[in-house]
C-alpha cells in the first residue's frame, strides 16, 4: 500500500470513528438507552473519585490520598452486584499489596529496588489468582506506590487500608444509591432485534425471489442468516447481565420494570430458527448459479416460495411488536400462520411432481421450510420477569 492509499485509510477510519461517536453523544443526549446509561455511569465514577479525594485529600489530609479517588472510581461498576465484589477484591489486594511491600522494605533496609525485586514477582502470582479475575494488577500496582512513595511505618499502613476502605465505601455507596444500573432493557433490545432482522431477512427474500435471484443474492442471504447466532449470544449476555444488576439493587423496586421477557425456551426456538434459515439459504444458494450443484427447483415451484416468506416475515413482526407492547400482536400472528401452513401444504403438494433430478432440491426446501414454521409456531412470546 502507498504512503497516499495508507494516509487516505487512515482518515476515511478516523472519519468514520468521529461519526460514530457523534452518533452516540447524540443518542445519549436524545433518548434513554445504552449510550445514557454508559453516561450516568460514567458521570457517577467521576463524581465518585472527586467526593472521594475531597474528603481523603481536602479534609483528612491523608498521606496517600490518591488510593481513596483511585478505589472509588473503579468500584462504579456495571452492576450493584459487581460493584461489591469487586470492592471485596480490590480492598484483599490492596491490603496484601501494601503489606507485602513493607514487609520487602523492612527486610532490605528501605532498599526501594531489592525491595521491588522481592515483592513484585509476588504480588504478581497473587494478581493472577483466578478469584480475582481482572483485579489482579492493584496487588502489583499499590506495592509500587507504597515502595516509591517510601512510606513503609504501621501509621502509613493503617492509612493506605483505611484509604482504601474509604474509596470503596464511597464507590459502592455512589453506584447503590444513585440511579442503580439496571440491564433490563438491553435484554429487550437484544430480544427485539431476533425477529426483526429475521423479518428483514425473510421479507428481502420473497421480493428477490419474485424478481428472479441469482447465486450472488442467495449468499447474501446465507451470510445475514449466518448472523443471527451472533444475536443469540448477545441476548444471552443481556439475561445474564439482567440477572446480575437486579442483585443488591436497592433501585429496583422504584424504577418502571418495563415489559416482561419471554422465557428461555424462547432463545432455543430462535436458536433453531436461525439454524434452519442458515440451512435453507445456504441450499438456495447451492441451486443457483451457472454450475449449481444441486437441481434448480422448478420457476412454478418457486413461485409459491414468496407467499410463504412473506407470512414467515409477518409472524416474525407480530412477535416484534409483542416483545415491544405486551399483548400486542397475537390476532396478527395466528392469520399470518395460518397463512403461512397454507402455503406450505400447497408447497409439498408438489413433490409428488418432481422428478428424480428435482426432488432432492424440492423435498430439501420443502423439509426446511416446515421445521422453521414448526420452530416459529413454538416461539410464540410467553413472558415472564426477568
């Protein structure tokens, strides 16, 4: 690549990054959702960390003030949940840390580098602990501060403990009480977009196929279906964020609980939805093309494939708009149903028609196309909280 093609990259990337991020200031600032909630709390981890020095730094005078501020702000966390145990960790670490560090100071004479070289290979091995997950480094880091700083007496140890007491107080207090996280929502953005890229999917489908597809569309199709799993595994993470921000959440009761989810049962109808759209676009494509390799349906066959799509896309709708409205939707989905078994008894009416080149592609398509309907009928919302 030429220092020109490299240098345009690099600003179409930075263009494209600065147009992103607008994009999220100005959903924050217009409407609740991720981008206000990612706001809120990074607002109260500021607030946190300045409340923290004013009474460590300002009024207490402490030796070391920047461990309050510093445990503060990190202890602002996701969930109320993940804000107390991580405090719990990161006050273990510290303590250790700090310790340690005057341990190794005492043993050396106050000797800052022989003191580094005993205790950091230590605070290392207990950073790496797999209790403490990504806490590990305050183990390390707050052996430093104390080492560098020289501050190795009982009297700067107590203060470094207490220090650090205070920032987690201070945190965990900031998180629990001001406007507690709650994921709620995410999950039913994350539910949401399930069958609505399925209809999106199912709609461009039957419209293309009534123009006439060619191989190019039918990968097309493949590669959307093939990211429908993605979204599983997103919502998954949702619940179980969901799950965790409603655990010591003193909030919970007063904030508007919105809609309710649909089970889990719920996710493995979509689990296997997604597999048999990604089977039945990846066989469409297999039968187009110059060279395909496997028998092309038959046009009159095909003919009766958009109708069917076209009643999938709107069951797939109903269920949008009753993950979005409780109750919403049902008189729609069970005509768009019907509808939809219609076409696909007319469907394999036709396989006794097809001959022996055409019958594997036919009964192939037919076959797919009946469990996905079995599969929508069973993910029928049935909510419950949470």
């Amino acid at each position: 690549m030429t220092p020109g093609a490299y240098a345009r990259q690099l600003w179409y990337r930075a263009g494209w990054e600065a147009a992103a991020v607008g994009r999220s200031v100005r959903r924050a600032l217009t409407g609740s959702g991720p981008e206000r909630d990612l706001a809120v709390q990074s607002i109260k981890a500021a607030g946190a960390a300045i409340a923290a020095w004013a009474v460590a730094g300002w009024w207490w005078q402490a030796p070391l003030a920047l461990m309050a501020p510093w445990t503060a702000v990190a202890l602002v966390q996701s969930t109320v949940y993940r804000s107390v145990r991580t405090g719990v960790q990161q006050v273990v670490l510290i303590a250790a840390g700090t310790v340690l560090a005057a341990a190794a100071a005492g043993l050396t004479g106050g000797n800052t580098m022989a003191a580094m070289a005993i205790v950091l290979p230590v605070t290392a091995l207990l950073g790496n602990y797999s209790r403490f997950e990504g806490q590990g480094i305050y183990a390390s880091t707050t052996a430093l501060f104390v080492l560098v700083y020289g501050s190795f007496s009982g009297f700067d140890i107590l203060h470094r403990l207490l220090e650090t007491f205070l920032g987690a107080a201070i945190g965990i207090g900031v998180n629990a009480l001001i406007l507690p996280p709650v994921h709620l929502r995410h999950a039913h953005e994350s539910l949401c977009r399930l069958p609505r890229d399925g209809a999106e999917l199912l709609r461009a489908m039957a419209e293309e196929m009534e123009r006439g597809y060619d191989r190019q569309q039918a990968q097309e199709w493949h590669t959307r279906a093939r990211r429908l799993p993605q979204l599983l595994a997103d919502l998954r993470n949702a619940r179980m964020w969901t799950r965790e921000s409603l655990r010591l959440n003193l909030g919970r009761r007063i904030r508007r609980p919105g809609p309710e989810l649909p089970t889990t049962q719920w996710d493995a109808s979509w689990e296997s939805i997604a597999d048999h759209l990604t089977a039945l676009t990846g066989m469409l494509a297999q039968a187009a093309g110059d060279r395909p390799r496997l028998t092309p349906p038959p046009d009159d066959v095909l003919a009766g494939v958009p109708p069917l799509l076209h009643a999938l896309a709107d069951v797939c709708a109903a269920d949008c708009e009753a993950l979005s409205e409780p109750g919403g939707g049902g008189a729609d989905r069970d005509e768009a149903l019907g509808r939809a078994w219609e076409a696909q008894r007319r469907l394999k009416a036709r396989l006794t028609e097809q001959d022996d080149e055409t019958a594997t592609s036919v009964g192939g398509l037919a076959a797919e196309l009946q469990q996905l309907l079995h599969d929508l009928d069973d993910a029928r919302v049935t909510a419950r909280r949470g």
